[in-house]
C-alpha cells in the first residue's frame, strides 16, 4: 500500500477497483469501487478512472450507471452525492461527497462503496490491459484538510474474444480485428472458404493461425468449449468465400441468399428461410442458387478435394431451414451420380455404402 503525506501527517487513503473479466462484444460486468480508509473519516473523494481501449462505463440491467453500497449511501446520518463524468477515451471523473459537514466514512480496509458497469466493445485489445486511478484527493469529515494519493495502476483486467465450439467440435466465426489462434486452449485448427462448387464448399487451413479482421472462417476445437484468440497487430493474405457478421448481424430477405453452418441431415451448409438472422460474429456462405439444399464441405489436402469425415458444424444457428432434403448420390469428390453403383457416396449429407 502506497502512503499520502499532507502537513506532516501520514494516510493510507486509496481507491481500488476489482478485477474486470470480460469476454466478445456486448457482455457486462459489475464492478466494485473500494476504499481503503485506516486512518480519518473521509467526507470527499474525488479521482479519474481510465479503461483500457474499448472498455466503457454503461447502465446496469436497473438502469443506473452507478449504485451504493450501504457504507457510502448513509455515511453516518446521511446520504453522501456521487457524479461520473465521462471525460473521453476511456477516462472517468469521479466525485463522491457528503453534504452535512462532519458525516464521513469511517475507517475500513478495502471495503466496497459503490459499483459500476462496464461493458465491452468490439474493439477490445487483448493484450496489455490495465486500468488506472489517477488524481486521488481526500478530504476528511469537515473538509477542513485535503490529501493525495499517488497514481495507481491495477493489472487485473482481463478482455477475451471467445470462438463458441459447438458440440460438432466446429463454429463459424469473425470479429473486427485481426486476431491470433496460435496456442490457444482448446484450438485444433481455423479454416477459410476456399472455393465452391455446385454441391460443395472447398475449406483450407489457415496454416500461421492469423484471422485478418472481418474474415469469415470456421474454427476446429474440443467441442462445447470456448476458444480464445488474441487481437493482434500481425494479418495474413487470406481472402475467405464466407461473408462475416463481424459488424452487424445479417437478416436474409429471401431463401437461398444465405447458407448457415448447421447439423440438421449431416453436417454442412443448409439455406436459411427468410427472416432468419444469423448472428454477429459469425459467417456464412452466400447463395446463388435457391434450389440447392445442402452444400457439403471438403477440405483442401495435398492440392486435392477429399471429403472431410469430421468437418462437423456448430449448433446454434437458429430457425435454419430444416426442411429439407437432398435424395441425390454425390461421390466423395462432390460430384452428383445418376446411377449410383457399388461402393461408398454422400445422400443428405451423410455416408452412405451401397454393396
């Protein structure tokens, strides 16, 4: 704990806030405020608070951008007055005081005195986060002596893009920001849309790891667990034939525009109905022609096209088309077959073995 010197007589007087974890665009957390106060009843506080890059300060689910703590809100017999400032780029003031002279709060250590909620962007840096209070001055109970505390800077904030598997062990994905998969928990692989065919998507991996932002791909990992990638500085020249939900979610207007990663009679692409919206910070594939009903995925390998066994899809994307079926045989290189003769083929996006 860093100490205040004012007129010769030492302090302990500090403001803290609690570890902030946040993970994708949109999620909220509820902070707390402390206040460490060992020696006088403080009547006045006054700092800034900075947060990193794509971190703001909102309304909670009541509608307050702020709330007390019992401590703070009756002091001794009274209500004590708090004012947020926003300042901009991420630099909050803060002023909390009591309107009856001689009403403080008494010494503690570390005890909250109010929350606030922040909430994340799709700016968000993950790397090198800190959060610092700065300009800390205290006044005690009559507000006849003032004193400052040394800037603080906390290096407990944690901000996390989150890649949601789905049971198949795969998810669509984009996000705004270049970002890097390499080393990631819980990460196999991340592949671009390569190519199409009539009856199928032809995926490649990805094979530094580095997403450019507003790339759509899709993402192999331990299936029902997150995987988070880190924003990064570094891009790779990946050009992907999926389209990205990386800065608004996409409503289809018309059956066959789009095609989303689904498990409905196997794994691959199936048409969206109209007015289904497929989510932010997903991908999917645009259609051309409104007739097809399902679009098998074969991954690029050694320069040829091999059905992948395992190239399952996320679950979640909601109100697809799920009425549909596709009698024809394909090869396992995509090709439909009119007469289908021994050996194995694809029918409804599943195997199928003729003897």
């Amino acid at each position: 704990m860093c100490l205040s010197v004012w007129m010769g007589v030492t302090y302990a007087e500090e403001i803290t806030i609690d570890p902030i974890d946040l993970i994708a665009a949109g999620e909220t957390q509820n902070v707390n405020i402390n206040l460490i106060n060992e020696s006088t009843d403080i009547g006045a506080i006054q700092f800034s608070l900075h947060l990193p890059a794509g971190v703001t300060i909102v309304e909670d689910q009541y509608g307050f951008v702020y709330d007390y703590y019992d401590r703070l809100k009756y002091g001794r017999n009274n209500y004590f007055e708090v004012t947020i400032d926003d300042w901009g780029n991420g630099e909050y003031f803060f002023l909390i005081h009591s309107g009856t002279s001689g009403s403080g709060i008494s010494g503690t250590s570390g005890t909250p005195i109010l929350y606030i909620t922040v909430q994340a962007s799709d700016q968000i840096s993950t790397t090198g986060n800190v959060a610092k209070v700065t300009g800390q001055v205290f006044a005690d109970a009559n507000s006849s002596n003032a004193y400052y505390h040394e800037d603080t800077t906390f290096d407990n904030v944690t901000l996390r893009v989150a890649a949601k598997i789905g049971s198949s062990g795969y998810c669509s994905f984009s996000w705004p920001r270049n970002l890097d998969f390499t080393g990631c928990e819980n990460f196999t692989n991340v592949f671009y849309g390569k190519s199409e065919t009539e009856t199928s998507v032809v995926v490649s991996s990805i094979d530094d790891f580095i997403v450019p932002a507003g790339t759509g791909v899709i993402v192999k990992g331990t299936a029902g667990q997150p995987v988070y990638p880190n924003t990064t500085d570094q891009t790779s020249d990946v050009s992907s034939i999926f389209t990205a939900t990386s800065s608004a979610p996409v409503t289809v207007t018309t059956k066959g525009e789009a095609y989303a990663l689904a498990v409905i009679n196997g794994t691959g692409f199936y048409p969206c109905n109209a007015g289904v919206t497929i989510p932010q910070y997903k991908c999917y594939l645009p259609g051309s022609v409104a007739a097809k009903s399902f679009i098998a995925i074969h991954q690029e390998t050694n320069n040829e096209q091999v059905v992948s066994d395992d190239a399952g899809i996320v679950d979640g994307i909601n109100n697809v088309n799920s009425d549909v079926t596709n009698d024809a045989y394909y090869d396992v290189q995509g090709r439909r077959i009119t007469t289908p003769r021994h050996g194995v083929y694809i029918q409804n996006g599943k195997k199928v073995i003729i003897k």
